[in-house]
C-alpha cells in the first residue's frame, strides 16, 4: 500500500496548475478533523484550515502565502500554486503539523480565532 508523505494533503498537477487538496468528508479526514476541530469549538471545514493555515505560514514562511490562491469550500481545503516548488514548500511546511495532532494543537491554541472563517 502507498502512503501519502503530505498527508494529510494530497498533490496535483494539471496543465501548469499546481493544487494541493484535503478532502474534510472523505471517512479517513472526517473522523479524525471533525472531532479534532469540534474539541476546539471550530468547524474543521475548509475556510476553518485556510484561516489556520494563512497564520501559520505567516510565521514560519510569510513570503510563501503570496504564491498561494486558496479556494476551500465547507467540505474540503483547496489551494493552487504557479510552481512544483511553491506546492511542495506548502506541503512540507504543514504536512508535518496537520499529520501529528499534538502539533496541530499547539498551533490552534495560538490561533486568532476571528481570523478562523468557519
């Protein structure tokens, strides 16, 4: 069986359109995100990870969410790139957090939470 090393995002090219993707109602996301995110008192949809995305790239690399055009949608996290290198930056940034729950909680609990859209 493959693993997906950006989990729990997965990457695509299209043309020249880079996009990294979460599928939040797909069994495997949903059971493990929802109640993660409802612990919180977010929704754990799309926008909710954009807004906690958007803050943690704005500390670990601020320059990189200039690349980023982000389309979530209430079931699932979007986000489009001009290059390979820009998707894969985003991936190993935040793969590593969204993959280990105790890291993504830390990251959470420092959230501004009206910056979260849920």
């Amino acid at each position: 069986m493959e693993t997906n090393k950006h989990y729990p995002f997965t990457l695509r090219k299209n043309d020249d359109v880079y996009s990294v993707s979460a599928d939040l109602e797909s069994d495997d996301l949903y059971n493990r995100y929802y109640t993660f995110f409802k612990k919180h008192d977010y929704e754990g949809n799309g926008y909710c990870w954009e807004g906690h995305i958007t803050q943690i790239l704005e500390k670990l690399d601020e320059d990189l969410l200039s690349e980023i055009e982000f389309d979530p949608e209430a079931g699932g996290f979007y986000a489009y790139f001009p290059s390979a290198e820009a998707q894969l930056k985003f991936a190993n940034l935040l793969s590593p957090i969204f993959s280990d729950m105790d890291t993504l909680e830390e990251w959470v609990l420092q959230a501004d939470r009206d910056r979260v859209d849920d």
